[in-house]
C-alpha cells in the first residue's frame, strides 16, 4: 500500500476538504501528536470554514524527530477526533492539510530553512509546545550555537534574524502547560538579549512589535492507535498507509490571552471554532482545574476502592456519576469566577469526555501524586464553598476522606517507588506520590482513625496550611473515613449526595 502524499490522497477518492498551496503563515516549534491534533486541526479548520489560507511550518525542538517522516508525506496525516458529543458516539476523520513541510535545525539545511523563514513577509505566527521544561532559561545557550540548544534560545535568535532583516514582528503562542507560559516565554528571550548584548534596538523592537500571549489549551491526545490490527482496518477503508496517524478526543478548547484586536486577526472566530481571546486566561485555567481536574481527583480514589478500574465504566455506575455532578454543579461552580451558563455547558462536556467509549483511562494512571493534586484542584473550590456558603461541601469532604482511605486502607509494604496497599476487593495496588509523602503513611499505618485524620490535615508540607483549623473538617473527615473502611465508598457517595 503505498505512503500517504497528495497524489495518493487523490488516487483514494478522499472527498474531504484539502489545502494543496498557501503561504506559509505560521512556524510551529514541535511536531509531535497533540500539536499536530490541536493546533493544525484548528487552523486546517479555518481554511476550510473562514478562508485563512494560510499554512504551518514545522520545526523539530529536539533530535531525533520527525522530519523525514512528516516531509515524505507532504505534511498530510490522518487526524481521528473519538469521543462523545451531546451524549452520541462520535468518530470523525479528517486528513490535515494545514502543515507545508518540517525543518530539522540540527541538519545544515533544515538550520538553513529555519533563518530563511525569518525572512518571510507571510509570517505572522509562533505557536510553541516544547513540554513543560522547554521555556526555561538555560544560560549555556549561545547565540553561535547552531542552533541555539534551549527553545527560548532558539526563539530569540528567529527574532534576532527577523529584526535584522527588517521584517514586522510576530504573535506568539505558548502552549506548554505551565502558568502565564507566554510571560514566562518573554522573560527567557528578554534576559538572552541582555546576556548575549543584542542591543537595546532589538529589545524594544521584541517589546513593542511582537506580542506573547499566554494560552490554554485542552484537549486529550491519545496520538496513537495502539491496535496493529484497528490500524490495517483503517488505512484498508483509507486506501494509504499513513505512517502520522493522530488521534484525539472530540472535545477542543484554545482560550489565547491578548488584546481584543486579536481575536479578529486570528481566523478562528470567523470559523466558528471553540477559540476564544480573553484579558486574562486565569480563569479559564481555574475552570479547567477545579471542574475537569477536579473532578477526577475527587472520584478517583473512593472510585478504585469501590472496585472500578476505568473512568468510562465510572461514568456508567449512577452513584459515581451521581456523586461527581453534585460536586461539580453544588460545590465547585459557585465558587469559579466565570458564569454559571458557562460552567454548566463546561460540565456537561466533562461528562461525555469521561464517558469516552475510544479511551480506556485507568483510575490507577490518574491516581498518581493524587496529594498534590487534591491541594491544587479540590482544597480551592472546599475552601471556597466553606467561605461563601458557612459550612462543609459534602462530596469535596468524602473526596478527601477517600484519598486517605486510598493510601491507608490496608498498607501491605513499602516499596522503593511505590506504596503497597489492597483494596477491599483482595488484590494489592501501588499508592505512587513523592517519597515524603508514602513515607509519611507508611510511617503512620498503625494509626487509629482519629490519629491519622489529625496527621494527615495537620501536615502543613502536603497542604500549606493546617486543615484542622477548618470548622468541622477533621470530625467529619473521621467520619467518613470510618464509613469508607467499614460500609465501602460506594455507600459514603450515596450518603454524600444526600446531604443538603
């Protein structure tokens, strides 16, 4: 079966929207699945529905990558977005057409590619996903470096090259998933152009013609299709082998921090795609951790305990299910600065990415660091409640005796990266979180209920704070731990539902 390219795509009879020539208006640092599912899905979208026509280049952050690859196909792959939508089934197929080409920088001719581009009148955009450690500053990245070896090195050199050849500056992107990742990207570039002496000129030029925005991003990208067999079905029905097959769940969000302006400059709105640009994306970050995270961390423990082992099944059992939307609707909404119709259709969407029937996420895989997690995504919204309404948030409340009880309940051994435990059902299961934090319940597995409850709320190094000093916290707490070990999880969900 021969490779994906153009003339093949042709040959397939695919009837689908394609985009063969345009200018090259967008360099992408990164190549890889979720990208690929993201970004070029929404700009390969606004060719087609907002006439952008417009292309993005490629460059590869790291060695190896896949330049070879996604050049042998022209920059075509096939993009499958699988979950639920509106409670239906949804497996749509679209062939991308938005990338031109990829550059490899740490070949001579791909770093020849990258310095031309910075000549280019098209340009207009950086998008960036360089993972969490990419925007970081790295004071052994040097301008003669070729290229640069950090990501925001790289950039400043782009834009060094771009200033010098008197070309208009850029708006860029940051993707990576660390707060203010925009700012934090400016602040990289800006001590390299102090430390490299490229002038006061170029640095005022970098402030005030280029603009770094902060993003937000939300969509899960599996990438891969993991069945050899699903994967001869596929390019069978296609009619190609398609070597950059992508997959994706259904649900998209890009929120863009910047100056209104932009939103009818970027090509999204027009498109009609869920893109949005906002004053301060700091909401929106909230939104996301405490209702879609935050809802996760919530059920997640009581969940494993209570003998589930995937989310989807957990959306299928109605006290699960029950559970997670009394606390998403009551207690974690009223206390998220954005309007309630808003959450509302942000939840409803949560249920149907849980209920995905393509994904088989394990309640184990996102039990990992569940301490740190439970501070970051669900103290805030119990914290909030207690201040708005002047009393305990009954399911936040059961999800913290649940985490305990996660890593208490029958402590087997202490392995050199794990905790052992077993859950009620009889089989043993790995409590995985920073080492502290499983020799802390190591430490403390002959405690008594009330004992632990108060080891555990009074550690000011999992919390920031004691949370004994909550009204009512650690009694009810105690509690519910009690209820867990002695009646299951199920039966505390059910009760906390009940609870006004």
């Amino acid at each position: 079966m021969e490779t994906l390219n153009y003339a093949v795509l042709k040959q397939s009879r695919y009837d689908g929207y394609i985009l063969e020539k345009a200018p090259e208006k967008v360099l992408q640092f990164g190549e890889g699945n979720f990208l690929r599912a993201f970004v070029d899905y929404f700009f390969d979208c606004a060719n087609e529905k907002a006439g952008w026509n417009g292309k993005c280049v490629l460059m590869q952050p790291i060695a190896p990558g896949l330049t070879e690859l996604i050049n042998k196909q022209e920059g075509l792959y096939t993009l499958y977005l699988r979950g639920r939508e509106n409670g239906e089934k949804v497996d749509r197929k679209r062939v991308i057409s938005a990338v031109s080409r990829c550059m490899n920088p740490y070949e001579e001719v791909g770093y020849a590619q990258w310095m031309q581009l910075a000549e280019s009148d098209d340009l207009e955009y950086i998008v960036s996903n360089t993972t969490e450690a990419g925007i970081v500053y790295d004071p052994e990245s040097s301008y003669d470096q070729l290229p640069p070896h950090s990501f925001p090195a790289k950039l400043t050199k782009f834009l060094h090259k771009r200033f010098q050849t008197g070309k208009k500056g850029l708006v860029i992107l940051s993707c990576e998933l660390i707060d203010n990742n925009g700012k934090e990207l400016k602040k990289c570039v800006e001590q390299h152009i102090k430390d490299w002496n490229l002038g006061d000129e170029f640095a005022a030029w970098v402030e005030n013609e280029n603009l770094f925005c902060s993003t937000l991003v939300d969509r899960i990208v599996p990438g891969r299709i993991r069945s050899k067999e699903e994967v001869a079905r596929l390019e069978e029905v296609n009619g190609y082998h398609d070597e950059l097959i992508d997959v994706g769940e259904v649900f998209g969000v890009w929120v863009i921090e910047g100056p209104a302006w932009l939103e009818d400059k970027l090509p999204f709105k027009k498109a009609g795609l869920n893109v949005m640009v906002v004053p301060d994306v700091t909401p929106y970050k909230k939104r996301k951790v405490r209702l879609l995270n935050g809802a996760h961390t919530g059920f997640v423990p009581g969940s494993y305990l209570s003998g589930e082992n995937i989310v989807r099944d957990c959306m299928n059992n109605p006290v699960i299910s029950g559970f997670m939307n009394k606390m998403l609707s009551d207690e974690i909404i009223p206390t998220v600065p954005l309007p309630k119709e808003e959450l509302d259709e942000f939840a409803a969407s949560i249920k149907d990415r849980f209920n995905n029937p393509f994904v088989d996420h394990q309640l184990l895989d996102i039990s990992l660091n569940s301490t740190s997690k439970w501070r970051a995504r669900n103290l805030p919204s119990l914290k909030g409640y207690v201040e708005k309404y002047g009393k305990l948030p009954a399911c936040l409340t059961t999800s913290l005796a649940a985490y305990i009880a996660f890593y208490s309940d029958d402590i087997v051994r202490r392995e050199e990266n794990a905790l052992i435990c077993r859950r009620p059902a009889g089989n043993e299961y790995p409590v995985r979180d920073d080492a502290w934090v499983m020799d802390f319940y190591w430490d403390h597995r002959a405690d008594n209920v009330h004992e632990l409850v108060t080891s555990v709320l009074q550690n000011t190094q999992m919390w920031g704070e004691d949370l004994t000093k909550i009204a009512g916290l650690a009694a009810k707490t105690e509690e519910n731990l009690t209820a867990i070990r002695e009646n299951g999880a199920l039966s505390v969900f059910e009760a906390a539902q009940k609870e006004q």
